[in-house]
C-alpha cells in the first residue's frame, strides 16, 4: 500500500504508529476503506470477512510473540552451555541454529572436525560463511570455562528448544502465506 495513505487514514483516525498498529490499520482500511482498489474484494464479501482477516493478523503476531520467547530462552541456556556460539553467529541466524542442532555444547564442537562442522554451516546459510567463523568458534570453544561434564538434560533442553524454533518458523510461514492467500493481492 501507498505509505502516504496508511499514514494519512491513521492520522485522521488518531492511530499511533508502530508496527502491530501498522498491520492492525492496514487490515482495517483493506477491510472497510472502499478506496482500496488493489485488494480482491471477495474477502469482504461475507461480514466475517474482515474479521477472519483480522485473527489471522492477530495470530501472525501471537506466533511471533512466541517465536521470539523461544530465543530467549534458546539464548539463556546458550550463555550457561554454549557462550562462544553466540561471538561468531546471530542467534537467530541458521548459523546459529543449524549449530545448535548439530553441535548443542561448546564440547560437542570441541570433539568435532572443522571441516564437518563447516559444511554444516555452509549448507545451511546457503554458502554464505567462510572457515574464517568456524576457526573464529572453535578457537572460542578451546578457551572456554564451560566444564566438560554437562549432563544429558542440558544438551536435550538445548535440542528440544531448536526443534520447537523450527516449528515455529514453519508456523510463521505458513501464517504469512495463508494472510496473503486470504487477501488475494494482485
């Protein structure tokens, strides 16, 4: 949609602005403005209509809500098991997350190749990063004052968590596909 617009219908519906407020008046002028021409009116064709699409935006955000609490913790349980990960990768990158799949301790990548770990890493980011990184982790993973005698419960939270933040994701991509088939933008 044309910025202006958005901005123009929230001002004179006094609408604060951010982003869930954002989305939240876009669906209502998408909804109710019949200046909107872009937009396949067989959404609103029916008086549930609007309000379909807007739970579906509303849930977008609840599995975001979600998503990012997942990352905290994932983070939380990384700064007492794996503190170095997170000097090399973003944690919400795949970096970080494929790592974390695959190698959930500092001492998983300690007792791995650089070369396996690097191809894991590789494949995931789409042949984004260099060995540079993986030097970078495992020299960290070398240094660290993480002790070697971390349980098994540790490592399965760390493993539960990633799982559960691909679901997520996946949940996330399928929230957006279905709003915009549901919107059916030309």
């Amino acid at each position: 949609m044309n910025t202006n617009f958005v901005n123009q219908w929230r001002n004179a519906h006094n609408i604060a602005k951010s982003d869930p407020l954002d989305t939240q008046t876009i669906s209502t002028i998408i909804g109710t403005d019949s200046d909107v021409q872009y937009v396949n009116d067989n959404v609103f064709e029916n008086k549930n209509g609007y309000q379909n699409l807007k739970a579906l935006v509303h849930r977008h955000y609840q599995i975001k809500k979600i998503y990012s609490q997942e990352i905290n913790r994932l983070i939380a349980q990384c700064d007492c098991l794996f503190p170095e990960l997170q000097y090399v990768f973003e944690p919400k990158s795949a970096a970080f997350i494929t790592v974390l799949s695959s190698y959930p301790t500092t001492h998983d990548i300690i007792n791995a190749s650089r070369l396996e770990v690097f191809n894991v890493v590789y494949e995931a980011t789409k042949h984004r990063y260099s060995m540079d990184k993986i030097d970078k982790l495992f020299d960290l993973c070398h240094d660290t004052l993480v002790p070697d005698n971390i349980s098994s419960y540790g490592r399965s939270i760390i493993l539960d968590i990633v799982e559960n933040i691909k679901n997520i994701k996946g949940s996330l991509k399928s929230s957006l596909e279905f709003f915009f088939l549901s919107i059916n933008i030309h």
